[in-house]
C-alpha cells in the first residue's frame, strides 16, 4: 500500500495519542479538546466553529434571557427521545462569557445534557462550539440566537417583539434589525408596533390625518 506524507504525519498523530488511553476519563476529555483546539487551528475549515466540537463541563454552560423559540412538551420529550437514543448529532453552539459559555442556540439541548441521566453519560459535559468570538456584544449575540432559531420552532411574537425592541433600543436601525434577522421592514414595524412603545415610532413619517368628508359619500 502506497502512503502519502499526510497519511504518515496521520499515522504519527494517532499513534502518539493512544498515550491517552491510560489517563482517567476527565483527564482524557481534557487531553481531546486540547488536541482538538490545537488541530482547529490548523484547519484550512477554521472559520466554521463546527470544526471544533469542545466537551465541556456543563456547569459552565448557561442559557440566556433573549431567546423566544419555545419548544412543546411532545417535542420537548422527543428531543429527549432523539439525545437517548441516537447521542448528540448537533453540538449547542455558545458565546465564551468570561469563563463561562452562553447558549446561543441548542437551549433546550443544553436543559436535556444537563439532566441527571444525561448527564451521568456525558460524564457532567456538554457539547459546544464557540460562535464569533470577535462579535460579543448583545445585539450580536441577540442576532445570532435569532437566525439560528428563526427556520426552527415556534417564536412567540411577543418574544419576537421584544427583541426588536431591545435591538431597537440599542441603536439599531431597522434596516439592521431585518438584515440580521431576516424580515422584511414591514415584520419590523409590526412586531415594533406590538411592544406598544410610542417612542420608538417618534421619528417615523405618517401621513396628514384623513378628513372626515373625506370618506363621506
């Protein structure tokens, strides 16, 4: 069989790693993501975070406060259902917030790994990738858990309203708000107008009020 010089430095790697075999089970998970860090920043894919899949311990994941998909209890248990019976096919995807992980998408994943049966077989981790480490800031973050969610799920529109509001009221235009959410300007203006917030229509044009012959026959 003919090698080639990827498959020899492949062959070296993987040989040195069976090294890990020995070392308790947090030690070795450990020693993985490492390695993995480590190859990712290798990688030609290194831009895409689902090149790096990190187990991490799951008391240092915690979800966030903006997200408005709601999940049902049928599909809630289902998706336990799936993570019991098939593993984990998709990784929680997170924001690194000092030195803990912030959901932004996979929260009810997250609940699910985090349950004591779960939990025992992940050996108390969670599967994570990190998000745009150089886009942190709450609108980002807000953005980002919304077009990751947005194809999936239920949005209750007053959790969807609430979050253009809170965009809204961080300075963002609403020609940002639907680029990085995907709506149209007239979803923005709807779900704006279901906050019942004046002000954030004090800058908006309407036309002169209509007289009242003005519709009179």
């Amino acid at each position: 069989m003919t090698t080639t010089p990827a498959h020899d430095v492949a062959a070296t790697v993987i040989a040195a790693a069976q090294a890990l075999a020995d070392l308790p089970v947090q030690d070795r998970i450990d020693a993985l993501n490492e390695i993995r860090r480590a190859l990712h920043k290798l990688s030609p894919l290194a831009e895409h975070p689902i090149d790096c899949v990190l187990w991490v311990p799951a008391d240092s994941v915690h979800g966030n406060a903006y997200n408005p998909n709601s999940v049902a209890p049928p599909e809630m248990r289902l998706l336990e259902r799936s993570i019991e019976a098939d593993g984990y096919t998709q990784p929680i995807v997170a924001w690194e917030d000092g030195d803990q992980l912030e959901v932004v998408d996979g929260f009810h994943r997250h609940l699910v790994g985090k349950s004591p049966a779960v939990s025992e077989r992940l050996h108390g981790r969670l599967p994570v990738t990190i998000a745009n480490a150089d886009r942190t800031d709450l609108p980002d973050r807000m953005a980002s858990t919304i077009r990751h969610n947005r194809a999936r799920g239920e949005h209750s529109v007053a959790g969807m309203s609430e979050i253009v509001l809170e965009l809204a009221r961080r300075g963002k235009t609403d020609e940002w708000i639907g680029r990085e959410l995907g709506m149209d300007q007239d979803e923005v203006r709807r779900l704006r107008q279901v906050g019942g917030l004046a002000e954030m229509f004090a800058d908006d044009e309407f036309s002169e009020a209509w007289e009242v012959d003005s519709w009179q026959r």
